[in-house]
C-alpha cells in the first residue's frame, strides 16, 4: 500500500508545484536515500536492473532515490532536471510476468532519462512496451502491476499500466493515486491497440463500453472511493486545501493516521517518503527525504541539487542490510510507539514533539533561503541547504543515539 500526491501550481499556496509520496512496504525491507551522479556511457554498454539488461544509454542524469536496499530501482525520487516520480502497485486482470523491468526499475530509468515529465512518460511507455513489466518486487515474492504519478515544475500525469499495456491522464490542478486503478474512460493518452485487446479478452464490449478503471480492475470500484478510505482521503485532503497546499502541508498529509496514510500495520509500514517543492526556470527545486521509517516518527530533510555534501549512500542493489545505516537504527529506536498511532502515549508525545520542532525549524530555514535567493549566488544557495541538510542528520542521529 502506498499514495502519492501532486498539487500544481494553480492549487498550491506559492504557485509551485507540491509533490509527496509515502512507500509502504515490508516493516524490515530497508529503504535507503541513494545517489547517482550525472553519468556517460559508450556504445555497448549493458545496464544490469534488478531482473534483467538492457541497453546503456549515452548519459543519464544525476537523481536522488528512495531505494529499497535489495533492487536496482526505486520506489520515489527526483532528477536534477526537476522531474519526480512515485509508484504504486495496482491489481489488474492481465497476466503477472515472472521477469521483465520491475516496476521501480521503470521509475529509475524514467528519472535517469528523462528531462521533463513527459519525456520520462514517453521513456517509461517506450520500455514497458520493449521490454515488460515482472519480476518479484519484494523478498517474499509479490508480482504487481503499477502505476506512476510523473511530475515536473509545469505538469504532471497520472500513468497506469496493466501488463504490457498503459494509459495515461494529463494532471488538472491536482491529483493523488493509491493502489487502484483510477483513470476512468478512455484516458488522455493509452496504447494504441488497448481498446481492441479490451474487447478481445472480453472486458468490455465495445469502444464505448471501454473505460480503463472499471474493466480493467479485477474486482468491482466504486465511481468515487469514501473519505474514509485511502484513495478517498488523499483526493480529499488535497480538495479541501486547494490554493493553500505547500510542503508542510503535504508532509502533513503523509502524517495521517485516522484512515491510515501513515502506516503502522504489523508487516506493513510506511518505510519511506518524499516531498518536493518543484520550481520552474533556474530556481532549484528542494527535495525533502526522511530516509528512515514511518513519516511521523522521523524528520524530513531537504535536498537540493548538486547534492555533493549532503547525507547520501550509494545506489543499490546491496546484498545484505547494514545495521549500520540511519534506517536500521532508527527502526529498532522507534520500535516501541509504532503501535496504534491514534492512541495516547506519553512517550510517543514527547519524542513526537522533538521531531516537529527539529522539523519546523528546518522548513524555517529553508524558507529563509529561498527568501534570500535574488541576493546570493546559486553555489551559496546550494551551500545553505547543504548545511540545512547536515543540520538535519545531525539532529536526527541525536534523538536516536
């Protein structure tokens, strides 16, 4: 279970758009924040994903990653060229592929080759149709189709996918997405050929029976989910803020306990999560990761491009987890107020406050940057967040040491 979220700039607060995502995996899958460099390749060059090779391009862009430990894709991150993406695993009635590009191995290479949302589209589409979707996504074997929601400073879609096939929605205002399938009709963009093979396999009748959420899915979904439930809440916390949405805002939408957006369930845990405050032209976009498990309990830290100087690890796959990293730490740390997030706990209270003042002030002090920006140089706005995010590590390994 995972929701991703995106408010363009007519529905944020500041005229920018907002993006966040928690990643709700297995409990002990580690997830960490990695970095790959801006890279060129030769003629040849094989790329090995986590199932898979395929061909190397020429150069690939720098990203920053949300990346369970064991695979070679990510669930979320960002490219220096402002592009972010989340995905979200979604049932369907195609057939489950035992190999292929996993579903996060397409976000990475969407955001390895991509320069603008569409163009990482247009990149995710290409692949998915050479080489298909499979493949176990974590280690207890789970095969899922996915789906996308691809953002940059000007726009952003919703992209699902069912097997080989996919169909996409150009974003309006805002936009969220969990795990179903949510594009109705026909879509803004689809494969060439999915109406047909709708048809063949019986899913609907005719062209204008087609409509992708309701034929596709392999159990019945309502028109429009409840506010009590996932999908319903996400749209609805992102409704009822419309022009008011920022950062802040949406890591606190992340935060939600009483339908469940903050996951605390036993085996399933929100494990990771991403805000991001996209900016168009040469203003930089900050990328706020918490590298650590359960939004609640951790601290959000800003990132921002070149990231030379700020807490990353290398990119995966790793072999075995390190009881070394942030996040394993952290884990054993909270361990004791994980559960039932919506009871009292004084504890829980105590620690929970220290983490929103630590937070707070790291927001503040981004703001003043971004406050300061017309008047410095864009290496002294990089060097500011850079110490913002070390401040931020800091801080965090303080409350757990």
């Amino acid at each position: 279970m995972c929701d991703t979220y995106v408010s363009l700039a007519a529905s944020s607060k500041e005229g920018n758009v907002i993006f966040g995502k928690n990643s709700d995996r297995l409990e002990s899958e580690a997830q960490l924040i990695t970095h790959a460099p801006h890279k060129s390749y030769s003629n040849g060059d094989q790329l090995k994903c986590t199932y898979i090779s395929i061909p190397q391009m020429k150069e690939t862009a720098a990203v920053i990653l949300s990346q369970p430990y064991w695979m070679w894709g990510a669930e979320m991150g960002c490219n220096e060229y402002s592009v972010v993406i989340g995905n979200e695993a979604v049932p369907t009635k195609e057939p489950l592929n035992e190999s292929g590009l996993l579903g996060m191995d397409l976000l990475r290479l969407g955001l390895e080759r991509g320069k603008t949302a569409r163009e990482t589209l247009l990149v995710i589409t290409n692949l998915l149709e050479k080489y298909g979707q499979g493949g176990a996504h974590n280690k207890k074997g789970l095969n899922y189709h996915n789906s996308y929601l691809i953002a940059d400073p000007k726009e952003a879609y919703v992209l699902e996918t069912a097997g080989e096939w996919w169909i996409v929605e150009i974003v309006k205002d805002y936009r969220s997405i969990s795990n179903h399938i949510s594009i109705r009709g026909k879509g803004d963009l689809r494969r060439q050929g999915i109406i047909e093979h709708a048809i063949e396999k019986n899913y609907c009748k005719d062209e204008d029976d087609f409509n992708f959420k309701l034929i596709f899915s392999p159990s019945p979904l309502p028109e429009v989910f409840p506010i009590t439930e996932r999908d319903g809440c996400s749209l609805n916390q992102l409704n009822t803020n419309k022009g008011k949405i920022t950062p802040s805002l949406m890591m606190e939408f992340l935060t939600e306990h009483e339908v469940g957006i903050c996951l605390h369930l036993r085996g399933d845990q929100s494990v990771g999560s991403q805000v991001s405050l996209l900016r168009e032209g040469k203003k930089k976009s900050i990328h706020w990761f918490t590298g650590s498990t359960i939004p609640c309990l951790g601290i959000f830290k800003p990132y921002v491009f070149p990231i030379e100087g700020q807490k990353v690890l290398k990119p995966g796959p790793y072999t075995n987890i390190d009881e070394d990293w942030f996040w394993t730490r952290h884990s054993k740390f909270i361990n004791p107020y994980k559960k039932k997030p919506k009871m009292d706990n004084p504890e829980r209270n105590s620690y929970y406050e220290k983490l929103r003042i630590i937070e707070t002030e790291l927001l503040q002090r981004v703001d003043n940057v971004l406050k300061q920006e017309d008047s410095i140089t864009e290496n002294e706005f990089v060097d500011k967040i850079t110490e913002i995010n070390n401040y931020g590590w800091k801080k965090s390994e303080e409350l757990i040491s």
